[in-house]
C-alpha cells in the first residue's frame, strides 16, 4: 500500500463499488474501505429486479459481481472501519478500528445508511424474506397479496399509494394515535376505502415458514392487546439512519446527519466528495447510489488532476 493513497473510498456498496470501478478505468488505483457490512443494505435481501440487465438477481450475487468487477481492475479492499477522520490538513487522515492510520489526497463517502428496525423476535430471520423496507424496489413481488406497513410518515404514505397498483389489501400500523406525514399523504391514505389503518400499535413479533414471512402480531401500545395477522410481506418505513458518525464534525451535515453535497458529489471540503444514500434520502435505490458513485469518481479524478504533478 502507496504511504499517501491517491484515492480511498469508504463503503463497498453500490456507490463505493462503483466509484472503485470508475477511478479503477480512469487509472487512478484506490483503496476500498469495508466496514462492517461489505457490500452493504443489498446484502441483506434476496432477488433484485431493478437492475438494468438483470431481470432477476439476488442481492448478495450482485453485489459479489461488482466487487469482483472493482478487484479485476486493481481495486484493493481493506476489512476494517472508519472510526475517526481529520479533514483540516491535507493530505486527509482515516483511522480505523485496528488504530490503522491512512493518509490519502482524496476521499469518497459512500458509507450508505441503516434502515431503522423494530427489534422484535423473527425481525432478523425474516429481513430480506418478506420483511423489507423498499416499497419502490419489492412492491411487484406481492400482487393482490397482503401487505402490511409500519410507520406513519411520508415514506410509509408513499409506500402504501405505491403498494396500490399492486394490491388492494393493505394495512398500515402505526404507533401513534395520528399519522405523522404531510397533510396532502396523510388524506390520500386515509381517504383510501382499501387501506386499513390501525393506530397505536405496532409489530411485536414477526412469524415465518423458515423461508418467508407468513403472519405477524401486533400489539395495541395502549391496552397491550395483541392480535396474530396473516400476512405476506412486510415493509418498515421508520426511517433510516445516515451512517455519518465518524464524519459528522468535520463535513456539514443536515439536521438528520445526511452529508450535505454541492455540484452533485462536492462536500463543504474539497477533496472530500460523498455518494450514494449517505446524501441520498430521496431515492435511496442501488441504480441511483451507483450512478453517484460514478460521477464522485469522476469529480475525485479531476480534482486529483489538478492538485497532483
Ligand atoms: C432489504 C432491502 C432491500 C432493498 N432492495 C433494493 C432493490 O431491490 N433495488 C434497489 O435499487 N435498492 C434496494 N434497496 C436499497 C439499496 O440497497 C440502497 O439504496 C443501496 O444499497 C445504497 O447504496 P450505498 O452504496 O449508498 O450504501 P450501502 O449499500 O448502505 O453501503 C454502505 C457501505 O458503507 C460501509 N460503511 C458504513 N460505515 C462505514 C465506516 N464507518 N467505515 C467503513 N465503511 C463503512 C458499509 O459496510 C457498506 O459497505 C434495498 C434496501 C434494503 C435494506
């Protein structure tokens, strides 16, 4: 390993990958950091049915083939995690969880985010077998099935209108006595005869036949009672949390800790560019954290043209 990397990427995700594979054929070799989920959220799922030239994939399969796609053109990969970061003096400075220290002259953020999860009993064993949290990316899976959702804000809003063109038979629970989401989603979903809502309740416990989920209970938070729901799938939209910990005190962030881009990919430091769903709370899809993987890539290359000889 060069003493000063040109260029190290934090993250091996969709935008951590591709960024690796675009500065790999820019020949511009970078260090790919890992963490602790190498690969990142696409790990945890099973078939992938969004992705250009693949009608049907799963999740871990694609991710494999992106990075053997980096590794192929040079990529390194070190197994370890951003701990702590110093930007004000350049070159950058990383450490790791293994007190490695790396310099580098350019950094890319693609460390992803965390989806919130309920942490109850079969909420793991059923993660990415009918327990999901992306409407837009599994909702073609569940035709005229029964689904159910968890939260009351607007992605959960969204999720249900979207979860509409597939199936009527929806239910949304929500802990509180009032939806959360903005008043324009909360009428169309209330106003929805096929949406059901139940209010302050939620999920305590996910069932399953070992390959998929199959029932859940809820229980009312007011006067503990539960009830069993068969179910076919399940989407939780509680939120996510931007995996910027490390990061947070030496590049703006917003007020839920997403890092703050200019120009596409340009963070408050120059040098210091960032992709993928750790800016993204839109999209929050592989295509679109893949295509800012790309154009950080880009931005990284032109900014290194500049500084190095
Ligand atoms: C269950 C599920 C199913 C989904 N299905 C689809 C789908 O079918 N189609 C679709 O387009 N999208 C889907 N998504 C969304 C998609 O997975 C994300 O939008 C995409 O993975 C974001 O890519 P990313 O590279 O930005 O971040 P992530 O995939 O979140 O990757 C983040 C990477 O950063 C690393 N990291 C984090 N912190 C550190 C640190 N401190 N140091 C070093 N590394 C760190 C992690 O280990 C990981 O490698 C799904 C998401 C989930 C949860």
């Amino acid at each position: 390993m060069e003493e000063v990397q040109k260029l190290i990427i934090i993250g091996s995700g969709p935008a951590g990958l591709t960024s690796a594979i675009y500065a790999a054929r820019s020949n511009l070799k970078s260090l790919v950091i890992d963490g602790d989920e190498p690969g990142g959220q696409l790990m945890g799922t099973s078939y992938v049915e969004n992705w250009p030239g693949e009608k049907s994939i799963l999740g871990p399969k694609l991710m494999m083939n992106m990075r053997e796609h980096a590794q192929h053109f040079g990529t390194e990969f070190l197994s370890e995690n951003v701990t702590k970061v110093d930007f004000s003096k350049k070159p950058f400075t990383l450490w790791t969880n293994r007190d490695k220290e790396l310099k580098a002259h350019a950094i890319i953020i693609a460390t992803g985010a965390t989806p919130k999860r309920l942490i109850v009993p079969g909420e793991n064993e059923y993660w990415g077998k009918g327990v999901t949290t992306c409407a837009v990316c599994d909702a073609a899976f569940y035709p005229d099935k029964e689904v159910l959702i968890v939260g009351g804000g607007d992605t959960a809003m969204e999720d249900a209108s979207f979860m509409k063109k597939f199936t009527k038979k929806i239910t949304v629970v929500h802990i509180l006595d009032k939806l959360t989401a903005s008043h324009a989603m909360q009428e169309y979903v209330i106003n929805d005869p096929d949406i059901n809502i139940i209010y302050h309740s939620t999920v305590t416990e996910f069932h399953g036949d070992g390959n998929h989920v199959t029932g859940v209970t809820i229980t009312n938070q007011k006067t503990g009672e539960k009830i069993k729901k068969d179910i076919d799938g399940v989407f939780i939209a509680i939120g996510l949390t931007p995996n910027t910990e490390p990061f947070k005190d030496h590049v703006a962030c917003d007020d839920w800790g997403y890092i703050k881009v200019s120009n596409h990919t340009n963070t408050s430091v120059e040098g210091i560019f960032a992709a993928g769903d750790v800016h993204d709370y839109r999209y929050r899809q592989a295509i679109t954290s893949a295509g800012a993987g790309c154009m950080a890539a880009l931005d990284a290359e032109r900014y290194l043209k500049d500084i190095l000889p």
